[in-house]
C-alpha cells in the first residue's frame, strides 16, 4: 500500500523541488565556507573546537524544540475546527497571554535564570499538549494562555542562555552568527520534517496525532536541558532593579528601541500569517482538500533555504545583517501583497514560499542585531518587553480577520513590514553613528 495515496500531486512536487533546490544550495554553502578561512564569522583556531562541542550542546535542544513547537502548529487550526470551537477566540486569547505575561516573563527569566525558564517552559508545553486532547472549549483557551507564556520564553529564554553561556566561555562575539544561521537552517528542517510527521500522524491517528509527537519530543528536550549549567542576567538585588534598567536601554539607547520595534513588526506579520495562511490556501483551493503537514513542509523548507542563505559565504559575504533585513521587509512586503489582488493557487502558493524565505534570512539577522545591541544582563527582559506591541499587532491582525476580507488584512500585513523596512534603515544609520564614535575614539 502507498504511504503517500492522497497527497495532491503539487503539493508533493512543490516540497520535493524546493528540497532539492535547498540542498544544492546548502552544498555550495558548505564548499565555499571551507574555502573562505579569512572570514571573522567562521571559527576557527585553538578555540573552536570547545565553540563547536558548546554550539552542538545547544543546537541539540534547539532543534527538538523547535520540531515539537513545529508539530503543534501544522495542526492546530484543523484539530480546533474539527472541534468546532471558536479558533479566532482561541489563538487571539494566546497572543493577548504573551502580550500580558511578556514584560513579567523577560524579567523572571533574567532575574530567577535561563535554565530554570527554559525547564519550565518545557513542563507547561508538556501539559498544554495534554490540555489539547479535550473538545472543551474551557480547557482549551487555559492551553492558549498557557502557550502565550511558553511563547514568550520559547523566543528569549533559550537564545538568552545560549548568548550569555557563549560570552562567559570566552568566544569571539562575531562567531554568534554562525549559531544563528545554523539555528536558522535548523529550524526549518526541523519544520520540514515535523510537517511531514504530522501528515503521517494525522492520516493515521487523526488530528491529535501531531500534538501527541510533541509530547515525547518536549520531554526529550528535557532530559538535555536539566544538564546545561545555569546562568543569570539582571540585578542581584531587586527585580525593580533589573525593569528599571532594561526600560532605562530602552529610553535612552535609540538602536535597543529601533531594534525592538523593528522585530515587533517582523514578527507581528509572521505570526499574523501563521494565522492566514491555512485559511487563504482553502480559499484558493475552491474545495479541494489542503494537505497541511505537506504545505506546511514546503513552507519550512524555504526558512531553510534562508538560513542557508545567510551564511558568511553566501548573502554575509555580500551584505551586512542590517542591510539583509531592510531587504527582508521589502521582498516580504511585496510578497504579502500577491494575495491582495489574486487567488490564484500558483500565485498565492509561491508568495507564500518567498515569504518564508524571508523569514529564514530575518531571524538570523535579528539574532546577530540583537547581540550587538542588547546586553546580555538584560537579554530576556529587553526581548520579552518588545512582545508586548508584536503581541499586539498579531491581536490586531487576528481581529481583522473576523471583521474584513483576507485580502484587506494583507494590505494591512504589508503596510507594517513597509515601516518595518524604514525603522530597519534607521538602525543601520543608529549603528553607523556608534560605529563612528568607536572609531573617533580609537583615534
């Protein structure tokens, strides 16, 4: 019997072109970054070899994460419309979690340590994957706070640890890019092959399936975890202390507030397509039944592509990460506008996929922005203060939904990633002018 009997035809060939593209091209990375030695990205030397045991300790963990975060979101809106629950209430009342919980959690995480918060974030996913497996409308939306909390941690509390554990070992700060770009590359593979896994596992065990997988992989990830050593941010005095000086970087310090708002905006239009994106391909389907965890896959695939693309051989070689961003925000820009004006399945398929590619490329980017700006004290707090507007914004775009056609809320998507490209060029003028003081200074 075929494993594979009622995957449409270009759904499959979709993925398997897109993965075959992405694997030629993550060869040619691999081939020109070992010829590229000059390169101050690439370790290299006496230490690298302690930089690429501590890299794989993290990357490690970072992948089953992600892959059990990715499990859960292949599936989330057909498992709630199986339900026949309200899905907008739902994914609306977790972002208006993150929202609430964002500024408390920064802090907790930088004040009480990373590990500890990155240990509690795996035994509430473990019991929000538990909560899912009930048609009860009450249960469910405490499993939607509960995942606006774990996504506030997800998103800082590991990459906080990882930083600061990569500081206190001694590595050069420029070699932060190359776990960024693998953590991208990661990322994306972890997706692609949690969104086939999903599609087995909802054609065999039904929508719960994939919620299922998460479980195990989340308790995986906490045997890793309980191993790492601990490490802290914040003031050893009061937690008032630790608020106060994170609002203070934020006040005073133009590039921390630039580079906050530039990846609320990002973000903010991620997740508003994460919510869109299930729906608007149903739409150009006309009826046809969507192949989510395929999709999905091929979706992931393109972030990464991205990864790849921004290694030091590749795009880095070309570009500075400040200036990759402003080119993320206008090719998404121009990618979230296809659906503005048609439904074509070709066209909004292949939007979708540039999108995602851009994703792949920005998160690198953030990462590498966020180390050169944000000190690592305040890492968790600062990051979990700017999820506050990007919450927000995805609340804003969840609302529309219920109130205006997908097409206008694309429109409005487009518009926050324009002002997002103009804050990205306002970062890169902030930063040239720290650059200059550095350098009237060395003089």
């Amino acid at each position: 019997m075929a494993i594979l009997p009622d995957w449409p035809a270009w759904a499959l060939y979709t993925f398997l072109g897109l993965a075959s593209f992405t694997a030629v091209v993550a060869s040619v990375q691999y081939v020109r970054d070992k010829g590229k030695s000059e390169s101050a990205e690439k370790p290299r030397g006496e230490h690298a070899p302690a930089f690429r045991a501590f890299q794989h300790q993290y990357l490690t963990v970072y992948t089953i994460i992600m892959m059990a975060d990715w499990f859960q979101g292949t599936n989330m809106y057909t498992l709630y419309s199986s339900y026949g629950v309200n899905i907008s209430a739902l994914f609306l009342s977790g972002f208006l979690s993150g929202a609430c919980w964002a500024g408390p959690v920064g802090f907790w995480i930088d004040k009480y340590g990373r590990k500890k918060s990155c240990i509690v974030y795996l035994v509430l996913e473990i019991i929000i994957n538990i909560c899912e497996h009930w048609n009860n409308f009450g249960i469910l939306w405490i499993s939607r706070i509960l995942g606006g909390i774990t996504t506030c941690i997800l998103f800082t509390g590991f990459e906080a640890w990882m930083m600061s554990e990569h500081r206190k070992r001694g590595f050069p700060e420029e070699w932060a890019a190359d776990t960024f770009g693998k953590a991208s590359f990661i990322n994306g593979l972890s997706a692609i092959t949690a969104g086939i896994l999903a599609q087995v596992c909802a054609d065999y065990i039904g929508e719960i399936g994939p919620f299922q997988a998460a479980i195990v992989l989340t308790a995986l990830a906490l045997v890793f975890v309980v191993q790492w050593p601990e490490n802290y941010g914040g003031s050893e005095n009061k937690e008032e202390d630790t608020k106060a000086a994170a609002w203070n970087l934020i006040k005073s310090d133009r590039k921390a507030f630039l580079l906050g708002a530039v990846n609320a905006l990002f973000e903010g239009s991620m997740y508003s397509f994460v919510f869109m994106w299930v729906p608007t391909m149903l739409g150009a389907l006309k009826g046809s039944p969507l192949p989510n965890g395929l999709v999905f896959a091929s979706m992931m695939t393109c972030i990464s592509l991205g990864g790849v693309l921004f290694s030091p051989s590749m795009l880095l070689s070309v570009a500075p990460a400040e200036y990759l961003g402003v080119g993320c925000f206008v090719v998404g820009a121009l990618a979230l506008l296809v659906p503005v004006f048609t439904s074509d399945l070709f066209f909004v398929l292949g939007a979708f996929l540039v999108f995602e590619t851009c994703v792949g490329i920005f998160q690198p980017c953030g990462g590498v922005l966020r180390s050169k700006v944000i000190p690592d004290h305040l890492q968790g707090s600062v990051m979990n203060m700017f999820r506050i507007p990007l919450n927000t914004l995805v609340c804003v775009g969840t609302l529309l939904t219920d109130y205006y056609p997908a097409r206008f809320v694309f429109g409005v998507i487009t518009v926050w990633m324009l002002i997002g490209a103009g804050l990205q060029l306002a970062v890169i003028k902030a930063l040239a002018v720290k650059d200059d003081v550095k350098t009237k200074k060395a003089k």
